[in-house]
C-alpha cells in the first residue's frame, strides 16, 4: 500500500567514460546584490557605466553597449547570457543616459567550500588557498582541481566549474583514515560488495552532517537490483521502464509500504567490472552529492532505510553499460 505522501526526485545522473555533473545555478536575483532590474525606454545607445557592483563581480565599472533595445532590461541581458528568467523590471532608464547595468561580460565567481569536519587546508589548482570553511570571492570562470588535507581523513579532492557571475558551493565530507571496510550486505542477486560500499559511503556523508545513518533494508534492495536488472536487460535508462511503471508501482508491486520514497540511479562505464568495489561506491556516491536532487534524497533527513541494486554489463554497444545502479531509500520503521 501507499499510504501518506510520497516524494520522488525524478532526475537520474550519467556516468560516462570520463564522468559527468551537473554545477547547481542559482537565479540572476541571487547574485546581484540588490542591484536594480534596468528598463531601457526608449532604446539606449552608448557606454553605460556599471555601478554598485562587488569588485569580484565585475573586473572593470564599465561596459560598451551599442544598442539596447527598447523595452531590454539589464537583468533580462544577464538572464538570457546565463541561460535564467528574467525578473520584472523595476524602474525606466531616460533614453540615452548612463545607468546601473549588470555587465554580462563576466570572468569571474565565488567559490565556497565547507568541510565536514571543519579546518580542513584547501589548494585550489595547487595552491593553497586556505581552510574551510571559506569563501573564496574571485575565482575564474572555468574548471579548477579543490584539494582537501586534515590530519587524520583522507586526502580529498573535486573537480568544480565555476560559473561568472554566480556562487558556486562545495560541502564536502571527508572520510576518516580508519574508516573499515563495507559490511557485507545480503545477497540480492547483484553485485553486493558494490552495493555495501555505496551503503558506506551515503551513511557517511549523512553522518558527517549530523543525520542518521540509513539501516540496510534487504527488501528495497530486492526491488532496486530488479530495477537494475531490468534496464539492463531492455536497454533503456530511466525512472520509468517502457510499460510505464515507476519506482511507486514497483514497490506497491512488491507489498511494500512507505509514507516516504524515493529513488537515485547511476549508469558508469569509468570502471571495469574487476574494479575494487570500495572505489567504485565511493565514485557513484561522490557525483550523486554533486547532483541537487541526488544530495537531497542522500541528505533528507526523513529516510530511515536504504536498499540498493548493482549489476553490470559487457557491451559498451549497449545503454545503459557499464556499472548499472538503483538506490531506493524509505521512511519505513
């Protein structure tokens, strides 16, 4: 039965031979210091000179702008250059006259960088660059290699992309160097060792925030390794297989009962099937925290149980390949 409300994230994460994530944008609203929207009434034609801009926003105070059209406004420039929606204009511009303008000409963001624990040293690009917790105000936009080093975890590192113009976070847990090995799982018809390393690493990065460790529950992870299977086996990848039953019908079809629900999957081609288990979950784990939506359902504080599901396939003809996971998580007592 479904009894309650139900949450499910439908957003799934791809890993591909060389790995991809997705950087969290935030809107045009979030980073323009209460800068006003500018409306453009008539057209303005000129150098408009930017003011009230932070010094890691904007390189310079000025921008050449030949034209901009009439009814334009400034934040909807810098939305459109940043792929957002614009906000409602507030107040009209004399036509032909300077005025505040948010430059779309960006090369620079911030970066902050929290550790779990705190007082990690932090390299950017291999340079120190401080410890956490930091903000590190003028970063360029680009890829850049964070490094982490705290006496007694485990050298850490990300590779982030820094958008202009806008805040880019990293909250990363940190893994102790007497961390043991996975505790075994029940079988489940997968492949276990992987599955007890990503159960490892997820109670982990809930643990280092002050949340409970999920319990292993071995009919979710019936369910979860049958979903696996089952995208394998009919080549497809999605949270809904081709008759069009999601991770709610799957788990009703299994007699399970939850109030809360929700589901992450993960295709990696990155590593061979003979590849130790422990870096494989801690790889899948890592990009899923990189993923808002993946993170939430790792962090929410109302999951109680974890089960997941790993197979793999051969054939790099094939999609999904590679290593092939399901982890479902549920508020069940």
């Amino acid at each position: 039965m479904r009894p309650g409300r139900t949450v499910l994230l439908l957003l799934f994460l791809v890993l591909a031979a060389g790995g991809m994530a997705s950087a969290v944008q935030y809107p045009v609203s979030d980073i323009r210091g209460g800068l006003p929207d500018v409306l453009a009434s008539p057209a303005v034609t000129g150098t408009v000179t930017l003011t009230g801009i932070p010094a890691w926003y904007a390189p310079t105070d000025t921008v050449r702008i030949p034209r901009i059209p009439a009814g334009e406004t400034g934040n909807s420039l810098l939305g459109t250059f940043l792929n957002r929606t614009p906000r409602k204009p507030s107040f009209p511009i004399p036509g032909g006259s300077a005025a505040p303008f948010p430059w779309t000409g960006l090369r620079y963001g911030s970066l902050s960088v929290t550790t779990h624990p705190s007082g990690a040293t932090i390299f950017l690009d291999g340079g120190l660059a401080g410890r956490s917790p930091a903000l590190l105000p003028r970063v360029s936009q680009g890829s850049h290699h964070v490094g982490f080093l705290l006496p007694g975890y485990l050298p850490d590192s990300r590779d982030v992309t820094v958008i202009a113009g806008l805040p880019t976070t990293l909250d990363v847990a940190l893994v102790p160097e007497d961390t043991p090995q996975a505790e075994p799982v029940p079988d489940n018809g997968g492949l276990t060792r992987v599955d007890a390393a990503i159960a490892k690493y997820t109670n982990i990065e809930r643990t280092a925030r002050g949340l409970a460790a999920l319990a292993w529950d071995s009919d979710l992870a019936r369910v979860a390794v049958a979903n696996s299977r089952d995208m394998r086996d009919r080549h497809y990848f999605s949270h809904v297989n081709p008759d069009g039953h999601d991770v709610f019908w799957r788990l009703g079809n299994a007699g399970y009962s939850w109030k809360e629900a929700g589901e992450n999957i993960a295709f990696s081609a990155r590593y061979q099937a003979d590849a130790d288990p422990d870096t494989v979950g801690r790889a899948l784990v890592r990009v899923w925290m990189e993923s808002l939506s993946h993170r939430e359902n790792i962090l929410a504080p109302y999951y109680t149980r974890t089960g997941i599901g790993t197979v793999f396939e051969h054939d790099t003809t094939l999609t999904p390949h590679g290593y092939i996971v399901t982890q479902l998580f549920s508020d069940k007592d």
